[in-house]
C-alpha cells in the first residue's frame, strides 16, 4: 500500500508560488531596497517548497476549492500594495488610499490570465477537494481556537482528508502547535514552509 503522506497547502502558499513565477518583473527596480529584498525571501519559501513538491513526487499535495478561490485576493492585494509602495505613500495610509490606486483594466486582466495559467498548472500537479464544515472539528475550531471562518473552513477540510501537514504562512494558525500541541489532537502539523523544506532536508 501506498504510505505516501499528503501536504495541504494554504492559499497564501498558491500565491507566492504564482508570484514568484509571474510578477517578480514588478520587483526588479526596487530590487536593492531593504523591504523588498525581505519580502522577497519570505515568499520565495513558498516558490522552492512547491516546485520541490512537484518535482520530486515525494508527497500527495492537496488544496481545496475555497483556497485556490482566495489566491486571487492575495496576489490583487499583495499587487496593490507593491504600486503603493512605489508611489511613496506611507503603510498607514494603504487602507484609505488602496481604492484610488486601484489596478486599472488592463492591470486586472493581466492578473486573471496569469493567476488563471498558474492554477491550471497546479491543479493539474495537485487533487484540489471540496471543502467540507463538520459538526465537530469546524465549531471547535471556531469557538475552542478563534479561528477565522475561512481558516477554520480550510483545516477542518485538511484534517477531514487525512492530511499530515497543513503549510501556511499565516503565523496564527502555525502557532497553534506550539500553544496547544494541535498535531496531537487533530493529527495535522500546522507549519511555515521553510520549516518543512528544512525538517526534510535534514532527513
């Protein structure tokens, strides 16, 4: 019998990996900026832990329709908030400025056909599941973890898939195992993709 073991991946994963792939262009005359240099690095995690996924074959991959729907969110916004850092406007004028600096039409649609290319390309790697909300593990998640409902929707369909790890870079939902040992009662281990590229490189 097959013992392969199945990784989740969270959509902030999808989307970095996407990224790194298609927009890095945007980052090239900011590219000796401090900032940039190490938001670079952070996504970059994301880009190795899925090419080295698909390449090698060592793990089941498993996503989930809700999450590959959210990765449209992520990189509009991740987009948005690069023009305005390029514009000099200040971080904590974002929120009030974000819809006059909004991508125009082209810059929208550039973004679907590209985030649309990457995630044919994933599915056709990965299963992609349904999303599933229990009786059980969702409310617990939910009331028991204060977890967001999107954050819940997508574990509880990580753990009802039989999931070992579920890789995110959403430090909240990584911290869980370190607060209340959550591998041990779910049996998933929520974890930081640099975290796992390093725990299976020391293998």
């Amino acid at each position: 019998m097959d013992n392969m073991k199945t990784i989740f991946l969270d959509s902030n994963i999808i989307a970095n990996w996407i990224l790194i792939k298609e927009f890095t262009k945007r980052f090239e005359e900011l590219k000796n900026d401090r900032i940039l240099r190490k938001r670079l690095r952070g996504i970059s995690y994301s880009y190795t832990l899925i090419e080295a996924l698909i390449e090698t074959g060592d793990y089941y991959v498993k996503s989930s329709n809700l999450a590959l729907a959210e990765v449209f969110h992520v990189i509009y916004n991740e987009i948005v908030s690069l023009k305005m850092y390029r514009l000099g406007i200040p971080l904590t004028l974002w929120s009030k400025l974000r819809t006059k600096h909004d991508l125009s039409k082209e810059e929208k649609f550039l973004v679907k056909e590209a985030v649309s290319k990457h995630l044919k390309t994933f599915r056709d790697q990965a299963e992609v599941v349904s999303d599933v909300v229990d009786d059980e593990i969702y409310p617990k998640l939910v009331l028991e973890y204060k977890l967001r409902t999107h954050d819940a929707v997508l574990l509880t369909t990580a753990i009802l898939n039989e999931c070992s790890w579920f890789i995110t870079n959403d430090r909240e939902i990584v911290d869980l195992e370190k607060r209340r040992k959550f591998s041990k009662i779910f049996g998933i281990f929520p974890d930081l993709p640099q975290n796992f590229l390093r725990e299976v490189a020391s293998k």
